[in-house]
C-alpha cells in the first residue's frame, strides 16, 4: 500500500511540475506574468535578453521569464541585488519555471529600469548554449 501512495504522490507531483511548466513555455504566460516592458520604460525585446515577463510581486529579483522572437522560453532570470549578497541573506529554493536548465550565466549588472540598484543576472538557459542566438537581436 505505502507503494501505491507514493508512487501516485510522485506521477501527481510530477504531473503538477509539467503543467507548470506548460503554462510558460509560450508567451505571454499565464498569470500573474506581466511584461515587464508594460511595467516599466523598457523595450518590448532586448537583444541578449529577450522578451520579457515578471511577477510584479517578485521584484527585484525575480524570476524572469525571457523568449525569443518567436515567443518560445530560452530562459529564467534571477537579478539579485549585489547589497544582498552576504551572508546574511539567502536566496533559496530558486525555481526554474521553464523546467529543464542547460546552463547557467552569471554576471554583473550596473541598474536599469524595473531594477536600478547593482545586481546580478543568474539566467537560467532552457535552451543549449549555441541557441542563445536567437534572443541576441
């Protein structure tokens, strides 16, 4: 019996992780996602970045979602603020919503609009490497 309840745990939990995932993989994705461009004075697509949508309430850091020209998820980002980065704060438990993660890219970031303060980008490829080119321009 424990068998049976842990096996329909598991198919239910996965189950639950691909549908999240579906609900992003295409844009626009479902709420509470906005555009981020809607939000603040940013272009509709950045070269390098994509298109791309937050929930307001998860601001500054995130996640980000980011597609490319054809609305289609390349990656999550996280934009940490560098003046939280010391030992007495935690970023735990960072999702991934687009699910699988090829790889990873970090680096700095001075402040722009939507998040002014230094930070860092954590972006969280779903697509492999040689693809980010179709969010470079």
């Amino acid at each position: 019996m424990k068998e049976l309840v842990l096996a329909v745990a598991l198919t239910t939990g996965s189950s639950l992780c691909a549908m999240a995932a579906d609900q992003v993989t295409k844009a626009p994705p479902a709420a509470p996602y906005e555009q981020v461009s809607k939000l603040v004075k940013l272009p509709d697509f950045l070269p390098g970045m994509g298109q791309l949508f937050v929930d307001p309430t998860t601001l500054p850091a995130g996640p980000f979602l980011a597609y490319d020209h054809d609305g289609k998820l390349v990656s999550t980002i996280y934009m940490l603020p560098t003046k939280d980065l010391n030992p007495d704060k935690r970023f735990d438990d960072l999702a991934s919503p687009g699910g699988n993660v090829d790889h990873v890219d970090v680096y700095y970031n001075a402040g722009h609009p939507g998040v002014e303060e230094p930070h860092v980008h954590v972006v969280l490829w779903h697509v492999a490497a040689p693809d980010e080119a179709r969010v470079a321009k």
